[in-house]
C-alpha cells in the first residue's frame, strides 16, 4: 500500500527492452488513463547484476507521469505487458511543480 494523499504526482521509472515494447506500454497507460503523458529515453546504458553476474546492456527509460492513487494500476498494466521477470518499476512524489502542470497531471489520469 501506498500512503498519502491519492492526488499526489508521481513520476515512475520503467525500464524496457526496446523501443517497440515501451511504445506498446506507455501507449496502454495513456489509453486507460494510468498516465498523463510517458517519455521514453531511447539507449540508455545499463549495468546490473543477474542471477549473481555483472550483465551490461541497452534498454529504454519509461518516465511515467501519474498520481499516487493510480500507480498502483500503472505497475499491474506494466507487468501485464512486459517481457521481462523483474523490470525496474519504481515512482517517486512529485513535491512541487508549475501548477497548471500539476492539476494537468491529475485531470488526465482521473477515471471517466
């Protein structure tokens, strides 16, 4: 669960495989209005460590922009449409912001 307010704006992280897999989830998320917009940072350079070996690659970046209350769903839509075991899905709230922006953010990814 995730506490404090529902209205919040939160920006989330995802990372991808490809341009073709980040296209098909961010254009899920702005269709269902889990999210109000989703940049996708192209080739980003990527080292981690898997099943205990460093592993180097290139993946794209999701930046979703949401609220709080919806992030929860935003995760279960990701996880419905990615290919990967344990993509990087975490958010972090917004603490401040061009208002205008801000309320945007939310009146786009209120339920209709």
């Amino acid at each position: 669960m995730i506490s404090g307010a529902g209205d919040d704006v939160f920006t989330g992280w995802v990372s991808v495989p490809d341009a073709e897999t980040g296209t098909k989830i961010a254009d899920a998320l702005v269709a269902d209005r889990l999210a109000a917009c989703v940049l996708r940072l192209p080739a980003v350079a990527s080292t981690y460590v898997w099943n205990g070996e460093t592993c180097r690659g290139v993946e794209d970046l999701l930046m979703i922009k949401t609220t709080r209350a919806r992030w929860e769903a935003v995760m279960a839509a990701v996880r419905a449409l990615h290919p990967w075991e344990c993509p990087m899905m975490v958010a972090v709230a917004v603490e401040t912001g061009w208002p205008a922006y801000m309320d945007w953010v939310r009146t786009s990814v209120r339920p209709s």
